[in-house]
C-alpha cells in the first residue's frame, strides 16, 4: 500500500463525507454542510488532510483554530486501512501545521460511548480531560 497524503480541499467534500457517513462513532450535523465545510477550510487553510491509497480516500481528518486554541474534528480512516498508522499520521499532520500558526494545545471532541475511538487517541499520547464538561447551544433559534 502506497498512501499519499494531501491538503483537503472542497473538491474532496463527496468522497469525505461519504467515508464519514460510513464509520460508525462519527456525528454529523448541519455544520457538516459543503457551505459550511467550505468556510470551515477557508478559515483554516492549510490544517486538513486526506490520505490516498491511489484513488480511494483512506483517511480524512478536519482541523483548525481559533487563533489560541486548535481542533481536530471527524478524523476517520477507512476500516480497510487502519491499523497502519494513517491516523496517527493524520493527528500528526495536523498537529503540525497548528503548531505553525503558533497555536501551542489542541482539543478534540470524542463521544463518551466510542470505545474505539478513545482508545486510538490515549496510544497516540492524547490525555483526556476529566476536569472539563462540554456544553453546547444553538445560536439561532435553537430549531434544528
């Protein structure tokens, strides 16, 4: 297997989502939308990645900042591929080119039933945090 790692663009949108659509553990919303995507890689070029085994998208991961503090969303890799280290490669990628926007901590958000999930992240060095709850609201109308 030969992969390749690249920048995600918006010409990638179809093919992530799908491979996002396929695996269980990742939650999609309205945020997910090509328009909001699209805003989301303006706002933060350079951050995202995808990985290629020639055509086949094996892996994606969505990530940018605030300007203080870095995020990591939906990083996913094809079940055919895992286990080969794509998204350690992934987080790595990202971490990177955070950490040359001079952004020094990431976050990133896991839901509390994805055993899997959890388990990739603490191998990989990342430390949950018990200290903190996530709260979240609608900015609109809080319809949805």
């Amino acid at each position: 297997m030969t992969v390749t790692f690249r920048e995600l663009t918006l010409s990638d949108y179809d093919a992530v989502l799908a491979l996002w659509q396929s695996v269980e553990g990742v939650g999609l919303s309205d945020a997910d939308s090509r328009e909001a995507i699209g805003r989301y890689l303006a706002r933060n070029p350079g951050c995202s990645f995808t990985a290629w085994d020639g055509d086949l998208l094996a892996g994606a991961v969505l990530c940018g900042h605030d300007g203080r503090r870095g995020y990591i969303h939906h990083l996913t890799v094809r079940e055919s591929h895992r286990r080969q280290g794509l998204g350690k490669a992934l987080a790595t990628r990202c971490l990177a080119a955070l950490a040359a926007e001079g952004i020094d901590k990431c976050h990133l958000f896991v839901f509390a039933v994805n055993a899997n999930a959890i388990a990739f992240w603490k191998s990989v060095g990342w430390t949950p945090r018990v200290d903190l709850n996530v709260m979240s609201r609608y900015t609109g109308d809080g319809k949805r």
